[in-house]
C-alpha cells in the first residue's frame, strides 16, 4: 500500500512549479533508494532513466526529477528527448509501420491482448507509480491502468471485426469489396491527470488498425510513460516485432510542437489543457496537413474510425488497395 503520508498534502512545503524549474536531486535523497519503494525497481525503473524509446532506450536532452506531489520528494530522474532524439525516433517508427501493417489484423490484435495480459500482471506496482507519482489516491491509480487493460480486451475482439460492405459492380460477374486502410503514425499527446488510461485508448485501437504510435507524457509523470513503454517494449520483442512499433519520447513543449507541425505524423491525438490545445491547433492550422484530435470524450469505437482511412480517401494518396 501507498504510505498514508503520500496521501497528505502539506500546503506550507508543496510546490506548484514543474519538474522543469527544479534542481536535479542528488541520488541519495532520491525516494527509489528508499526500502519502502523499493517496488519502484520491479517495473524496471532506476535512479536515473532514458526517456527515449525506439526500438532501443537513449535519450539526450535535459535530465529532470520527477516528485511526489503528495510531499514534494524526488522520486528519480530521466533524461528526456532533444530534438535529434526525436527525429530518429521518426525514421524509426515509419519504418516499423512497413513491417506492422503487413500483418494480418487479428495478428495484431494476439499482440495487443498479450500488451492487455502484460499490464494485468504488473497492475499493483502500475498503480502504486500512478498515485506516487500523479497523486491520486491508490485505487484510483490502479482503476487507470485497468482501464487500459479492458480496452486492449476491446481492441483484440474489434481486430477481427474490421470490414467493410460489398457492393455491387456495374460488371457482370464482380463485385466491389470496401477496404479500410491504416492511417501510418499515429502520435499521442497525454497529459499529467491520466498518465495511462489516456494512452491505452489510443495506443490500443492505433494499433489493431495497423498504426504506430509516438507517444510523449507530460514531463511531471516521465517515470509512468517510461515503466509503461517498458511493458509494451518486452511484449513486442518476446514477439520478434520492432520496438518503434510503440515509440516513447519525453520531453516539453519542443517535443510537442514539434510533433503539431510535423507532416510525417499522419494524426496526433491530444489531452491537456485549454490552451496548450489552441496552441496545438494553431500549428495545425498553419500546415492544414494534420488530423487532430482534440475530445477525450469519444468512444472507442469513433477512435476506430479515426485511425483508419477509407479506400476512396487512400486512392488520393497513392496507397495500392
């Protein structure tokens, strides 16, 4: 269990700045090194983490300190994304897309049930890091991840159910056989209150649909999106599949701009705030290449719809049906 005292706001020492304004922690004050969390280790996170994740883990921009919001503590530390970082990550990831949508739908949707499988077994410690590091109570946090677990249960029934109508054809003998084809990368946008479930919606449905993600977390719940991507990373190797499949990236607003004004991501899905999302919306605007998703209201089944483009909007793209 959480200690009580992570579940006790002190208003005279809390601190309401980023982790971006805050000294890095020497690692002897870090909480990791606590025996009480020595759990922290379990989910493959150390003192100091790579945020990066393509296939293999790196990073080269700034190191920050997450901390608990409960008490102010340094938790640990992760190197996040510099921009070089994130344009590798790229050419990675669209080449992971050649091999991934080239297998057959339920395929991959046996890999999303086994991300689903993955996360059920690592479901206390996952949430235990939530409340730890996001500050909701305990089985809040472990809710969240449950959300992500049912969804995978979802994607993996909806990966055999993908089809469209046949129509008839004006040919004698023939008919006309609809087709829905993967958009390509898929980027993620999440922010600090839903570390996990956020992601697990959109990660989920990407995926079965024949998409790769990119994913960046907001930069005070660094140590969730890297103990996520971790889960993901042992399921698609123990299955001989790219890492790049699911790309992680941590940084700030960088990495996020950059990613709204980039045309090789073919949809970006994002949460957060009011303003960052007119923020998000105006690079958008200003290239009018991009989908952008906006609502974190949708269903699952409208997400489907999003990540897939239907064959007439493909033939303009010069994508062979």
């Amino acid at each position: 269990r959480v200690p009580r005292r992570l579940c006790v706001q002190s208003v005279k020492t809390s601190k309401l700045s980023g982790p971006w304004s805050r000294p890095a922690a020497h690692m002897s004050t870090l909480l990791i090194h606590h025996p009480q969390y020595a759990w922290l280790q379990d989910l493959g996170l150390r003192e100091d983490n790579e945020g990066v994740y393509n296939g293999s883990w790196g990073g080269r921009g700034e190191v920050i300190t997450t901390y608990c919001p409960a008490n102010n503590e340094p938790i640990a530390r992760v190197r996040q994304a510099s921009l070089k970082d994130y344009e590798e990550t790229i050419g990675k990831a669209k080449k992971a897309w050649n091999i991934w949508a080239d297998i057959p739908a339920p395929k991959r949707g046996e890999i999303v049930r086994k991300i689903g499988d993955a996360f059920r077994e690592k479901i206390q410690l996952l949430g235990r890091l939530v409340s730890l590091e996001m500050g909701k109570i305990l089985v809040e946090g472990i809710g969240e991840v449950q959300e992500y677990v049912d969804v995978c249960d979802y994607a993996a029934g909806l990966s055999r159910m993908i089809g469209g109508p046949t129509l008839p054809s004006e040919r004698p003998g023939h008919a006309l056989i609809e087709m829905w084809n993967p958009l390509g990368l898929v980027g993620i946008i999440t922010a600090f209150n839903f570390p996990v479930a956020v992601f697990g919606w959109n990660n989920a449905i990407a995926l079965i649909t024949g998409n790769v993600c990119l994913w960046k977390g907001a930069p005070t719940t660094s140590l969730v999106s890297v103990a996520v991507t971790k889960i993901i990373a042992q399921v698609l190797e123990d299955n001989l599949l790219p890492g790049a499949i699911c790309s992680l990236v941590c940084g700030g607003a960088d990495i996020g701009t950059t990613m709204a004004r980039d045309e090789r991501v073919n949809l970006l899905s994002f949460t957060g705030s009011t303003q960052v999302g007119k923020e998000g919306k105006a690079c958008w605007s200003l290239e009018e290449t991009m989908p952008l998703l906006l609502s974190r209201t949708r269903t699952s089944a409208w997400l489907f719809r999003q990540f897939c483009l239907p064959p007439w909007e493909q033939l303009g793209k010069g994508v062979p049906l």
